[in-house]
C-alpha cells in the first residue's frame, strides 16, 4: 500500500510564538514533512510527504501602506516576488502571519533591522489590543444590560456546567491577553536593536499548548451537549406539568392561598399553567410555576389572577443570599436601566421580616424574598396588584415558605 501523500497536525505552539512555529515546521521539513501551500487551515496543518529538506520558516506580520494590520488573505505581489528574488517562497497565511520558506542556507534574512522589524510587531500589538477589548465587551454588555449570572445560572445548570460555561467563555480574552503579552514582549526587544530569535525548542512547551486545546475541546463538546440535552428535554411530555396532573402540594402560596376566600376556577388563556421542576448540587428544590385562574370574590367580582413563581430552596444560605440580590439586579436594577430608564431599581418591603425582601415593576408587578436558605421570586398581573399589595403578598409567601 503506497504512503498516504498527505499528514496532518495540530501545531504544538501558538502562531504568536513565532520562534516556536518557525522552529516546528523546520523540524516537520526535516522529517520529510513539508508544510503544502496554503496548509493552515482551522487550526490544522497540512503536509506533503518527501525527502527530509534542511528549510527555513519565517513568519511576517502583514501590516499594509498606514502601518495596520492586513484584512486581505493574500500578501500583494510585488512582496512575494521581493521576497522570491531575496530567495524566500510565499507559503501561505496563518491568522495575521504570511509563511515563507527557503531551502538556500545563504538567502538573506528577510528583516535584517530588528527596530524596523519592531513597526510591524507594533501594528501586531495594536491589533492583539483591539481582540482583547472584543473579547471582553460581551462580558461588559452582558453585565450592563443583565447584571451578574454566577448565582442564577448555578441555580438552573448547577455549579459544574456553570464554572465551565464561565472559564470557557473568559479562556478568549485570557488567550488575547497573553498573545498582547508576548507581542509587548517582542517589540520591546526589537526596538532595543536585539534580534528575533528563530529558534527555540518547542517541544518542551508543546504538552501545555495540547493539553489547552483539549481542555477547550472537551469543555465545548460538554457545554453544546449539557444545551441540547436541555433544550431535548424541554420537548418532552414530563418536562413542563399541567397543574391539574401534579399531585404533590407546594412549598409556596398559590392561587387559592392569595384569595382563600374566592372561588377559584380555570381559566382559558394563551398562557398554560404548568410547572417545571428540578434540583442540583446547589439548588436543591427548585421550581418554575404559572398559574393563571379565574377568581371569583365573596360579593361577586370576577378578575384573572396570573402569578409566576420561581422557587430555589438552596443549599447554603450564603448562595441564597447572593440568588436573591442578583436576581433583584437583573429585574430592574442594572446599569442600562439606570441610565435609559426611568425605572426605579428594586424597592425594599417595609415590615417585612426577611433575610431579604424588595419590590420591583419590570414587565410586571413582582417581588423577591430570601428567607434562610430559601428564595423566591414572584410575577403577578395587575388584577393582583388590586387586590393585594406587595406587603401583603410579601407575608402570605413568607408564611408559606416557613
């Protein structure tokens, strides 16, 4: 059977160590393992099997005419035919790096002033700079217009899937950042007349670049797999309940415990009433109930009495503490509602005997109460609010709580 004509690798260092890539694919070449035109692609390098070669990598920053960073694919070519002429062939492109590669040991080096070398790395820096603020303003808008999510997403996915949910996420803008780092570094050097260093023994550091890839690889594969398994579930007939199918009481008020002098009968709305229940490590009794009724009071009056209640009995009191006040932050109480809206954060409910107990009208009319280990949150419609002020339903929930 003849020997398969291509080879592929994972590179063994990241393409901002530019002596560690240099030096790999030189190793590669010298293995018989020559890097194809074009060969990078999605984080994989292509090899064209042959005769071990005696080769030299390069990799340029592409800056264009202003000094910044290249958008095209390709360098021009009046470039590549300098860089022909001077003995080095066009290889192709990685991220913001041309390869070139020459077999002649006497072809010059292609940046033989390191403080002219240092303009093009500082064009890199600026750019690493720009990635790095683009990783972070996801964090930045999703804190400004949500608030923090460490406790509520722990109290839905639980501890595990939400520390790597957040470690994954934060991996990019720490990645972006030690590439800033060894850019800085670098142009420090150049500009102080040292001279890039080409070689460097790459396979002493190889284990970390491996192993963070297969840290991501896996935590990406759990999180996708841990979303679908979710987002299956929520097909299925026993994910969210009927009311009239649960059999087991509540822990919290409902209807019937809000107007316990009504007739209470079912409504027909858009809006089923139904619950989900679940529980983690963290949360050890959750629940996510609608209830929407027809009351009928004493003397005759009929309104529609809509509640939605999130229940969380917790595990620590401290994590019930933080869930409550993360919670309040992001129904009313986050930065872009501060500044765009008119609407008043949270309200404490006076003479209220609770760990924690505000008011909030985001959407609707709601409130939330940590007491002990337990939290709850709680949407009513206006008809409620008529009915009801938020004292008032502040000590029947508390009550029924306890």
């Amino acid at each position: 059977m003849s020997e398969p004509k291509y080879a592929y690798r994972i590179p063994p260092c990241s393409k901002y160590d530019i002596a560690g890539m240099e030096s790999w694919l030189e190793d590669m070449a010298a293995k018989g393992l020559y890097l194809d035109r074009d060969g990078m692609f999605f984080g994989f390098a292509t090899f064209v099997h042959g005769q071990p070669q005696q080769l030299r990598f390069r990799l340029e920053a592409t800056v264009n005419a202003k000094g910044k960073l290249s958008s095209v694919t390709e360098p021009e070519e009046e470039t590549v035919e300098l860089h022909r002429v001077m003995g080095w062939d066009y290889r192709g492109r990685w991220g913001q790096f041309h390869i070139y590669v020459t077999a002649d040991p006497d072809a010059p080096e292609l940046h033989t002033d390191p403080r002219v070398q240092a303009l093009t790395i500082q064009a890199l820096n600026k750019f690493q700079r720009s990635q790095l603020i683009s990783s972070l303003e996801t964090f930045v808008i999703l804190y400004f217009f949500h608030g923090s999510i460490f406790y509520s997403l722990s109290a839905v996915w639980g501890l595990f899937l939400t520390v790597l949910a957040i470690g994954w996420a934060l991996s990019f803008p720490v990645t972006n950042l030690i590439h800033l780092i060894q850019m800085t570094r670098l142009k420090k050097q150049l500009k102080k007349g040292i001279p890039m260093t080409h070689r460097s023994d790459w396979k002493t550091r190889s284990w970390r670049r491996y192993t963070a890839l297969a840290a991501d690889w896996i935590i990406g594969l759990v999180l996708v797999g841990s979303m679908l398994t979710t987002a299956a579930a929520q097909y299925e007939s026993d994910y969210d309940i009927p009311l009239e199918d649960w059999t087991r009481p509540f822990p919290f008020a409902g209807v019937q415990e809000l107007f316990p002098d009504h007739e209470i009968r079912q409504e027909v709305s858009l809006i089923d009433s139904e619950v989900h229940h679940w529980s983690n490590l963290l949360a050890t009794d959750c629940y996510d109930y609608t209830e929407w009724r027809e009351v009928v009071s004493p003397d005759g009056e009929t309104f529609s009495a809509y509640i939605q209640v999130w229940y969380y009995e917790t595990r620590y009191e401290w994590f019930a503490r933080g869930l409550a006040r993360e919670l309040a932050q992001q129904f009313g109480g986050t930065l872009a509602d501060r500044l765009f809206t008119d609407r008043e954060k949270p309200q404490e409910i006076p003479g209220v005997d609770a760990d924690y107990a505000v008011y909030y009208d985001y959407y609707a009319k709601g409130l939330i109460l940590c007491d002990g280990n337990t939290v709850i949150r709680v949407h009513y419609n206006h008809a409620v609010d008529q009915h009801l002020t938020p004292e008032e339903l502040a000590h029947i929930y508390l009550d029924s709580i306890r």
